[in-house]
C-alpha cells in the first residue's frame, strides 16, 4: 500500500460512522437542546446563547481562520514523503485507527480521545514522535518559544512557531503542537507539571517538565464571553490542532467525520462532558482542515528542508541562592456567569493568614474561611526545604468548600476548579457545614523551575463557583540566604490600651508579643500572640470559648476581625476603635 492510499484507507469506514453520527444527532433533538440550554446557562440562555455564537463565529471564520490560511500561504512545505509523521509513523499502519477510548494503543484515534495527558499515552508513536528528545524535542522547542513570547497568541501564531521548530513540515508541526496543548490542558486540570521531553537515562527515562500555566497564560482565549466552560481554557486549542492534524495526514473529509464522531461521543457520554462551544469548534476545525492541507500542498518545496533551527537556551541553573519574600496581594476569584437573569457575586475579605469568601447564585449560598499558621517564617525560603502548616477550613451554606496551598509561577489568578498549582496540597477537601482542621507539608522549588525568577505561595479558598486566594510574592536571589533565614518576626504592633469593640469595652494589657484583656460581654477575657500587624488567640466567656484573629489598621487606631466557637473563625465580625 502506498502512503497515498493509506491516508485513503479509513474513508469508507468513517463515512458510515458520520452517517450514524447524523442520524443520531437527529434523533435526538430534545435531549441536545436540553444539554446546550444547561451548558450556557439555563434561564436566559437562548438570547445569549444568540450572541455568543455570534462571538464565537467573528473571532472563529472572521480572524483566525484568515489568519491560519495567511500563514501557511507564506511558507513552503516538506513533502508529505519527506514528513516526519510519515516515514516515522503512518507508513506501517493505518492514519486513525479504531476510535477507542483505550490510551495503551498506537493508533491516532487513542491519542485524540484520551482523556488524559498525552505523555499518558506514552508509548503510541504520534507521542514519542513529539516527545522524545528531551529539552531538545519537538515539544520543548515549541514550548521555549511560547512561554518566551509577549503572550496574547492565536492559533495562527503557535502554528508559526511549531513550523519554525518542525522545519515547515506541516503534519509533525500540528501534531507537535496538538501533543503539548493536550499535556498542558491536563496537566492544569490535574494540578501537575506538564512533561514535554524524555530522554533515556542510566536510571530510566528522565522527563522535561513545565508548568502549563507558562503556556496557558500566554494564549488567547477561544472561548467566547460567558461560556459557562470558560475555565476550560486549552480545551479547544488542542482540539482544534488534533483535527487540523487529522486532515494532514487523512482525507479532508475524515478531519470533518472525525470532528462530528468526537462530538456525538460528548452527547452520548461515551466521550467527554458535554460542551456547545468545543463542539462547535471541532466542527469549523474539521470544516477548515481541508483548506489548510490545500493551500499546504500548493506550497510544497522541492528543494530538500533547511538546517534546523537552534534550540532556545535552557533555563539558567539557579545554582546558590534563595527566594525573598516581597509583598502580598489577595485577589477575588471571577464569578461562574450563568446569564443575565442571574449572575453570581464573590465577595473576599482577609490578609495576613486568613481569607473568607463567599459566593452566592440565585438560591445558594456558600461561606468559607480558610486560616493558616506556619511552623516557621515565610520572609526567606530555602530551595528544598519543607514548610509545615496547620490549616483551618470552615464551611457554612450550600455545597461544600475545599481550600489549599500550593506554589505558583508569577500572576496566575485563581480559578473555578479548586485548589490548583504545583505541589498543591489537598487536605481540606469537600468539607461541608464543619470545621476541619490538619497540618500539610509543602516543598520550597529551586529558582530554575519558574524562568522569570519569580513566584508565589498561594493560599486559596473555595466555596464553589471561585476561588479566591492570598499571594505571598517571592523573588530569586542569587546569593547566599540571610543567616535568621527570614525567621525574626516583624515588630509587635502596639494593642495596649482601652478599646470600644461590638463585644462592649476591651481593657488590653501587653507584655512583649504577649496580650491579655477582659471584656464587658459576658464577662469576657482572651489571650493572644501578636505577629506584625495581627493578633491571635482565644476567648472565654460565660456560655463558651474559641477562637479570635484581629487586624490593626495602619494609624493604629482600629482592628478588624473574626471570632469563632471552638477552633473556628465562623461566628462573624469583631471590630473595635481605641479610645
């Protein structure tokens, strides 16, 4: 079988497939309308649903499109003969292969609907094709280029790159980057580092990694405003490049087929979830795939492919040296738009160590707060070294919260899924109307993992819908770290004094960071530590005990604060004034 015939061979095949995809799409009117009406929104959703398709059609067919055609016509191409893809993979086996769910096979169709990392799929040869290589590989080499970029990439200008690195052949360019979108997309839905090379070592494979946020960040977004998927941001990049791959490799027709399989597999839950807006990409994907590999096989070179373009520089080892603490911000998680008729509100409060949010929809509501203490000092960190915290998270209200702590390369925001991140930690997960508390253990990374030189420790909070977190923001530092390594605690903020609080009037004694007072509710009394600006302790009353945290404003004339029964911060605000 020629390689011509091959690329032929699945045609009849996939046609009755599509035909049975058709007949099933019209059977199944209802249940379609239902799933789009749920995934935009629900109430509302028909006029919005109008105007995101307009949306998405502008940006889709009125820029990007034009934008890839352009592209590729500026360009000479390697012969498919002369393509990776096809001296390497497609020429002993057929292009697609059973479409199967089934990771642990060498066929395309595995690789295109695992739903899972492609370095999953480990052995299939469409990854090692991408793969293999190490910081040298095909994937690598796209991914320098991308977290290196001013950011704000489209589709047409992560296809340039990937046929810079692919030496113009078209077919290893789209499956290059489809591979590394898919690694990223899952990597970030599964709170881990995306691998993009592997070489061989004396001891096993050894494996480039990346954080996906470094790539993630710097593309547009595909999706159009209020999606209720938009946080599902690389999912139609990659699904966009599988099908522009399909079609250089098979039949404009099969690429066209195969978008419809993949969506007809959403509606029947034999596949992903649903989703309206990837399956509306699948199908202008597999529509332009034809005319992509067209205007590619109007270019083809005869002349043999140019030398390959040098590799991007490796990170610089970070060597000695150590992360210095530089500021903190607390960023509002952005609201789950579910239309016009009912949009949903975060609200966030906190700093120091403590951060409340609450997220509210229609009928539900959802309160958490999460308050953290660490064993030692954040001010310096020590690449290595592990820091221990004792957390706590309360839940009020609907749904359930989770809340973690994890490292983050600079500028990431939270998001809607939950605590997300490198090293994350996960031990307050799913906790509803309680209060859970545990210690977790966390790694300090080396400065050559985040490029920029800069990173931050994140604690986030989610009640549902957002996430809201606090930014501890570090920068490297190329030089030995300070001898107390951060461990001396700021001034003690000065509380003594008389104070009129909603508890009645507070008389505080301090001694040092120690502080003792009484007040007129219920005879109360408390104790504390104070660290900085914060104050920590317990209270004592009549009809019960528990916990209190209060902030000192900046003139030292105000606190604000939360108080609590037990070991909880859920009883509600506690504020005063000096007198």
């Amino acid at each position: 079988m020629n390689p011509e015939s091959e690329r032929k061979a699945p045609a009849r095949v996939m046609s009755v497939l599509a035909a049975l995809a058709i007949a099933l799409q019209l059977a199944l009117p209802d249940f379609i309308s239902a799933q789009e009406e749920e995934k935009i929104g629900g109430w509302g959703g028909a006029a919005l649903r109008v105007q995101m398709n307009e949306e998405s059609d502008r940006l889709l067919n009125g820029r990007i499109g034009p934008g890839l055609i352009q592209t590729l016509a500026r360009r000479r191409f390697v012969p498919w003969e002369r393509s990776a893809v096809c001296i390497n993979v497609v020429r002993t086996r057929i292009a697609l292969g059973a479409v199967t769910k089934n990771w642990n096979t060498d066929s395309l169709a595995a690789l295109l609907t695992l739903s899972e990392k492609s370095s999953y799929a480990r052995t299939n040869p469409y990854v090692r094709l991408t793969k293999d290589g190490g910081n040298e590989s095909y994937e690598a080499q796209l991914a320098a280029r991308i977290r290196n970029s001013p950011g704000n990439l489209a589709p047409q200008d992560v296809l340039a790159m990937s046929l810079d690195v692919c030496r113009d052949d078209y077919s290893l360019a789209t499956l290059t980057a489809h591979n590394l979108l898919k690694e990223v997309a899952y990597a970030e839905r599964r709170n881990d580092h995306g691998v993009i090379g592997v070489a061989p070592g004396r001891k096993g494979d050894l494996y480039t990694t990346i954080l996906p946020r470094d790539i993630s960040s710097k593309l547009i977004d595909l999706r159009p405003e209020g999606d209720a998927v938009f946080y599902d941001r690389m999912g139609p990049w990659y699904h966009a490049f599988g099908l522009f791959f399909v079609g250089s490799v098979a039949s404009g027709t099969e690429a066209q087929i195969f978008s419809e399989i993949e969506n007809l597999t959403r509606l029947l839950h034999a596949g992903s979830a649903p989703d309206y807006f990837k399956e509306r990409i699948n199908t202008w994907a597999g529509n332009l795939a034809p005319k992509l590999n067209a205007q590619v096989n109007r270019n083809i070179s005869s002349s043999p492919p140019p030398a390959p373009p040098p590799s991007l520089p490796p990170a610089p080892s970070a060597g000695n040296g150590y992360w210095k603490f530089t500021g903190e911000r607390v960023v509002k998680g952005k609201p789950f738009l579910v239309g016009p008729a009912d949009t949903s509100k975060v609200d966030t409060s906190g700093g120091g160590s403590t951060l409340t949010t609450n997220y509210s929809q229609r009928n539900w509501r959802s309160t958490a707060t999460f308050s953290w203490t660490p064993t030692g000092g954040l001010g310096v960190l020590q690449p290595g070294a592990k820091l221990s915290f004792r957390g706590i998270l309360t839940h009020s209200g609907d749904g359930s919260a989770s809340a973690g702590i994890s490292f983050q390369a600079y500028g990431q925001e939270p998001g809607t899924g939950g605590p997300q991140g490198s090293a994350a930690t996960k031990n307050w997960d799913r906790v509803a109307n309680r209060t859970e508390t545990k210690q977790a253990e966390i790694t300090v990374p080396s400065g050559a993992l985040f490029p920029g030189r800069r990173m931050e420790l994140r604690f986030e909070v989610y009640p549902g819908g957002a996430s809201s977190a606090l930014y501890r923001t570090y920068e490297w530092a190329s030089s030995n770290a300070p001898q107390d390594g951060g461990r001396t605690a700021p001034a003690a903020a000065d509380w003594s004094g008389s104070w009129s609080s909603d508890f009645g009037r507070m008389s505080v004694r301090q001694d040092g960071s120690q502080v003792t007072g009484t007040y007129d509710f219920k005879g109360g009394r408390f104790d504390g530590n104070v660290v900085g600006n914060m104050l920590r302790g317990r209270w004592t009353q009549t009809n019960g005990s528990g916990r209190f945290e209060f902030q000192l404003s900046a003139d030292g004339r105000s606190f604000s604060g939360r108080w609590g029964y037990g070991e909880t911060l859920s009883g509600g605000a506690w504020k005063g004034r000096r007198e």
